[in-house]
C-alpha cells in the first residue's frame, strides 16, 4: 500500500495482457483506477402443470471485464489502442490472482478534457468467449503468489490528503 496519495497517484501499476494467439504479453505503464467483473448466469424456469415454476439449471453467460485506466503519454496511449484495435486475437488477463482467458476486445472509450493536459483515461471493455469444458475464472493458488502479477489495483484510502500534503512541503520549504 503506498504511503501517501502522491506516490500513489504519480506511481504507476504494471498491467500486463497476455494474447493468446501470438503467445506475447504487453506490459502497460498505466495507472489503474477502477476494473469491474462481471459473473452473470440465468436460471432456467420450467413451468408445472399446477402453475408452479421449478430451476433445474443454469446459463452461464460470457464474463465481462472493463477496466479504467489513465495513459499518461501518447505512446502508452498508441500501445492500448493497438491492442484495443486488434479484433480478431484473445488475452487473458490476471486480477489479483482471478485469470480471465479468452477474452476478446469488447469496445474502447478514451476521453479527452482541458483538465487531463497529456494524460488521457481509457475504458477497455472484454468479453469472454466461453470454451466447453473450459473453466471461464480460474483461481490461483496462495502457493502460485510468486509468480502471479501484482494485477488491477484501486485506491481504498487514503493516508493524507491533499492539503495535509501541501502543508507538509510548504513547511519543509520554508524551514
């Protein structure tokens, strides 16, 4: 966990997608803010002869991933956006020790303001082709942390703010 905002948001978490057809992985200097996972099944309702209603199965339904990141240069940018722009490869990509294989690129939303002056936020959505007999979210195991990649993190808290920071160095400077 860092230890103050500042370092948390001028540090940069590794983001690595793998693709699994040219068997190569991209590391992304980004800043992770958010990544949502979204598991859904439907059941199955059957209707009974007395109007009752009874599930005996499941659908599961592709994963959907979408992950929110800041590029902080054009180059890391045109890095995201080629692979954004690559529809026909799969990846497979690890959060905190959840694997999602099969992935395909669902769709990609940059958004530019005055505020972000050469950064740039990217939301990159994936959709998972489920495979038969192919589990859609594999666990990794405590014993594999060592080899498992730091993955998506967000801020939770933070330990100073803003202006607890600015008092610190304005002190500092004027000592």
């Amino acid at each position: 966990m860092a230890n103050s905002i500042i370092s948390t948001l001028l540090g940069s978490s590794p983001f690595v997608v793998y693709n699994q057809s040219t068997k190569t992985s991209t590391r992304f200097d980004v800043k992770i803010v958010n990544a949502s996972i979204k598991l859904t099944a439907e059941p199955q309702r059957q209707m009974l002869e007395d109007g009752s209603t009874v599930t005996d199965s499941k659908t599961v339904r592709p994963t959907r991933m979408s992950v929110d990141v800041i590029c902080p240069d054009l180059n890391v940018l045109d890095q995201v956006n080629s692979i954004m722009s690559d529809r026909t490869s799969l990846y497979q990509i690890t959060s905190r020790g959840l694997i999602f294989a099969n992935l395909m690129v669902d769709s990609e939303f940059i958004r530019q303001s005055p505020d972000m002056l050469s950064a740039s936020p990217v939301r990159m959505s994936f959709k998972q082709i489920l495979i038969e007999n192919v589990s859609p979210v594999i666990f990794a195991n405590k014993s594999d942390s060592s080899v498992i990649e730091r993955g998506i993190a967000a801020l939770n808290k933070a330990k100073d703010s803003v202006a607890d920071l600015y008092a610190k160095i304005s002190t500092s400077i004027s000592a």
